[in-house]
C-alpha cells in the first residue's frame, strides 16, 4: 500500500461517513414504559434508543437513557448491560471531549465484562479507551489497549472487528512515524475487511 493510500485510510478513519439509522423512538418507547415485558426486552430496547437513536444528535438524551439503562440492569442483576450502559456513556463524555470522564466510564465497563466473562464487550471497551488515549497523544498505551483488543478479537473469531483493529493499529503507527508496522496492520486490516464485505473496510483500501 503506497503512502497515498494510508494517508486516504486516515482522512476515512477520522472523517468516517455516518450513515443514522432510522430510529422509532416513539415506538421503542412504548415498549421500555411496558413492564410487563421481560427486562431483557426492555434493556435492549433502551440500548437502542440511546444508542441508536440519541447518541450522534442528542448525546445528553443517550446519557440520560443509557443511565436508565444502567439502573435497571443494576436492580435486577443484569451485569451484562450495565457494562453496555457505561460504554455508552462513556462514548458521550468522549464526544464531548471529556477524556478522562470518559475513560472513567470506560475502565469500570471493561471491569464488569471481565467480571462476567463478556470477552467481546470487554474487547469493545478496550478498544474504545485506546482511542481516548489517541485522543490524548498518548500513542504508546493507545496500541497498548488496541492490542489487547485486537486478541481477544482474534480469539473469539470476530473477524470484521479484527479488520478494523488491525486498519486501528496501522493508523497509529502511521501517526508514530513507523511506516512499515503501518503499512503491514493497514494491509493485513483492508485484506480481512474485503474478504467479510465490510463496507468501511474496503473503502480505506
């Protein structure tokens, strides 16, 4: 891949093209106020309208929802979203570029997915607070944590994330100045990303 090529995989990683999902958040509102149904329904269903629907365009709102979130999952022992609830609003504190909030929120999400063994949650918060560290300019603990990542990814299989992780990776040892590291991640990444048709992958290449 020529120099042209990686600076193109930089301007698509940190100037992505977002597409927003059609969000009904009325209707998804309808069934969170239904307690009737099972709180499994219910906390994915409130992950959606936080997620999906406020996270991009009202961050505050998915804050609030994603704590509503937390807070049943917390009273009914469902660990699992309380993670999902702190990655989340720890998305928000980074958007807002409160890094070490975020980070915060970050940290104690990773320490419930590996409390219960979530390794691919774990794998997405380890990912996440190692672009809070690029944030910060700290390169060195951002591969860090993207590496640790990138492994468990490669250990469950997850094959597009391994992609993206692999395109995260090249991208800051592009920014460290090591190119051959960036050419071979950036390479390696694209490769796996045409083979599993993600979209984002294969446009970086």
């Amino acid at each position: 891949m020529k120099t042209r090529q990686i600076l193109f995989v930089l301007i698509f990683i940190y100037f992505p093209i977002t597409t927003i999902a059609q969000v009904d958040i009325d209707s998804l509102l309808v069934v969170w106020n239904n307690r009737a149904l099972p709180d499994t329904s219910r906390l994915k269903t409130v992950e959606i309208i936080a997620r999906d629907g406020y996270r991009l365009n009202k961050p505050d709102s998915a804050f609030y929802y994603a704590q509503l979130q937390y807070d049943l999952a917390e009273s009914t022992g469902h660990r699992k979203w309380m993670a999902a609830s702190l990655l989340t609003q720890g998305e928000v504190y980074s958007m807002k570029g409160k890094h070490d909030t975020a980070l915060d929120y970050y940290l104690r999400g990773v320490k419930i997915s590996e409390e219960i063994g979530d390794r691919s949650q774990m794998a997405s918060g380890l990912n996440r607070i190692g672009t809070i560290y690029r944030k910060k300019g700290d390169f060195d603990t951002c591969l860090e944590y993207l590496s640790k990542s990138l492994k468990l990814f490669e250990e469950l299989g997850e094959q597009r994330r391994i992609g993206q992780s692999l395109i995260n990776i090249g991208v800051i040892y592009k920014l460290k100045g090591n190119l051959d590291e960036a050419i071979d991640y950036l390479n390696r990444g694209v490769k796996i990303s045409k083979e599993v048709e993600d979209l984002q992958g294969i446009a970086s290449g």
